[in-house]
C-alpha cells in the first residue's frame, strides 16, 4: 500500500509505495481509508522540531484524523462488519487502569497515539481496535467524517467550560479555535470575543458566529471585552493558542470566578501569575487533553445532525494524496486553515 512516512530524523515526510498493509490481531479492525485531515501536530511532525523530534520514531506512518470503509475485522471483533463507513478515536489504550476504569480513558496512563506512538491514517489501510471504531452517520459527509478528531477536542474544551447562556472569549482561532466559535455558538454562548494576529481567521471567526474579534497585540482588547460584559470580564476562557502572552492576557480578561478551560500547548514551559490569575481570581481551571471517550463523540454527533455547525469554510483544501507536500505548505503558509488528503476512492 501506499503510506505518508516519517522516513528520517529531520524535516518532511516521504510517500512510500510497497508499504505493507497492517496485520490486525483478533480484535482489530482493518479500514481502508477514503479521507485524513492534517492537523497541527503533523505539522510538527514534518518540521521536525524538537518535541518531534523527541517523540516521533524514525519510520512511523503518521496521521490520526480519517473516514474510511471496514475491510476486513479479527476474529474476536463482535460488533463491526466489513462495508461499514466509519471513524476512529485515536488514543488506544489497554482499558485496564483507574482512569479507563472510571470513565477518563482519554487520560488513561498506557495511552498510545494513532500516528504519535503507532502507524497512523496517512495511507491506503489503517489498524485499530474493534474499541475505537465509530461507526459514522450517514448524514455526515466525509470531508467531515475526515476531521472529527481536531472537532471532538473542540466539543470537549467547550462543553467542559459550560458557555450556555454565558460569554466566552476564546484565545486562538487556528483549525480548533475557529471550530470552537461555531461548537459555542450552537452550545447556546451568549456571546463569543475572539483574539488572534491573523485578520483572515479573526474575519472567519465573526462570520461563524463571533461577536467582536481582536487583534492580539491591541494594547485596549482587553478593556474593550469588559466593557461588553459588565466591566466584569467573559464568564469562560477558551484558550487555543498554546501562547504565553495570549494566555496571560486570556486570565487578565477572565472575570472573578470564571472557568478557563486550557487546550493550547506551549512550546516550552512558561511563566505564569498563579497568585493573580487563579488564586485570587478564585478561578476554575480545566485542562483539556482529547475527546472524552466516547462522550465527546455522542456530543459532536448531535452537535452535526443538528445542522448548526458551520465547518464547510474552515475545511479550505480538499487535495490527492499525492499532493501531501502541497498541503502541508499550504497549512504553513496560513492559506490553508484545514486540509484533507483524499487517500482512496470509495
């Protein structure tokens, strides 16, 4: 088959013919894959920088979000049969320690990662466990069936922080971010500020639902949004950035005893006012890793069948497989927002 590889320890990725089709265990599924977003974590993959490069195993076939067929099922798997059009959570664990136990496997300790920690989506044929498959609805496109991994880390952030019928400012409107105004707006947010550099995505942003954008480096956005909230500051903070200054300015802006729900990562440990920001503050602090499993899944689901999640515009590129090198300098450049390689036919 064909595969996207990690095929050296430096930058980009290499398309392999010949790669073998994955072997499934009794209780495995095999997928032919139709569709597979590239989300910001292949991104570093194909930069190579140093969390990568501390990470990613030289020779792994990478990528995680994906829509694709059953082909063929081991011989324990009971619920899936081949035909069946479906998706996959990609965070594979054993379920056998506390947190799997106890309804948080999305945290469990012995978590592997499609794509990370095992060979990924960007080929002709993947392998999960008959556990992860979601069976998609068929009202559900595959252009979007292809990205419901980076959407249910949207639904999560967002449904953790409870923004019915309050205001929000989220941090940060990359793929995610941008994802997060339209989750929120059909979650019932009162209203929705957002902040980021780029005009284009901050645009998006209002046109998906935002009620006011900012530029992130306006000395006055953060006066501007308390005087639209009661001079209190928004009641949620939906940090998407993974920015040290965005973040700081995010707890700034959070009103007295508002809940922060935190999925942006930082490229490196930073400094933070604990005292003032959360202590004082008397704030909620939520770190969001994932998608509950499968909680997040059922949420996104209704969220789609409802018809009020807008994705089509933040889905910019649909492209060939062969055409990966073009996607990722789209998604580099900033012309691409979402970008889904179209690895086989149906």
């Amino acid at each position: 088959m064909r595969a996207l590889v990690k095929h050296r320890a430096g930058p980009e990725l290499e398309l392999q013919t010949g790669r073998a089709v994955p072997e499934c265990g009794p209780r495995d599924v095999l997928i032919r894959v139709l569709k597979a977003g590239i989300c910001g974590t292949d991104r570093h993959i194909w930069e190579w920088d140093a969390w990568a490069a501390g990470r990613i195993p030289v020779g792994i076939t990478t990528g995680h979000e994906f829509v694709g067929i059953i082909e063929r099922v081991g011989s324990a798997v009971t619920k899936y049969s081949p035909g069946l059009r479906v998706s996959a959570e990609g965070h594979i664990c054993s379920w056998s320690d506390y947190n799997a136990r106890t309804g948080a496997a999305h945290i469990a300790r012995d978590t592997q990662i499609l794509g990370v920690d095992r060979d990924g989506c960007f080929a002709e044929y993947v392998c999960v466990p008959e556990e992860n498959v979601w069976p998609v609805h068929p009202s559900i496109p595959d252009h979007v069936a292809a990205i419901l991994d980076p959407l249910g880390n949207a639904v999560h952030t967002v449904m953790a922080a409870n923004v019915s019928a309050k205001t929000v400012l989220i941090t940060g409107v990359g793929i995610i971010g941008l994802m997060a105004v339209t989750v929120a707006k059909a979650a019932g947010a009162s209203r929705i500020f957002v902040t980021d550099l780029d005009e284009k995505r901050l645009a998006l942003a209002q046109k998906l639902g935002a009620c006011a954008a900012y530029k992130a480096n306006d000395p006055n956005w953060i006066e501007k949004v308390r005087k639209q909230t009661r001079g209190d500051g928004p009641d949620a903070l939906i940090e998407m950035s993974g920015h040290p200054a965005a973040i700081d300015d995010g707890f700034k802006c959070l009103r007295m005893g508002g809940t922060a729900a935190l999925l942006g990562i930082p490229s490196r440990p930073i400094a933070f006012d604990l005292t003032n920001h959360v202590i004082f503050k008397g704030a909620t602090v939520l770190g969001i890793n994932g998608r509950k499993m499968f909680e997040t899944w059922y949420q996104m689901e209704e969220l789609l069948l409802s018809g009020r999640l807008e994705l089509d515009e933040i889905i910019t590129h649909q492209l060939p497989f062969d055409q990966f090198r073009k996607g990722f300098e789209l998604m580099q450049s900033g012309e691409g927002i979402k970008v889904v390689l179209e690895i086989g036919g149906r």
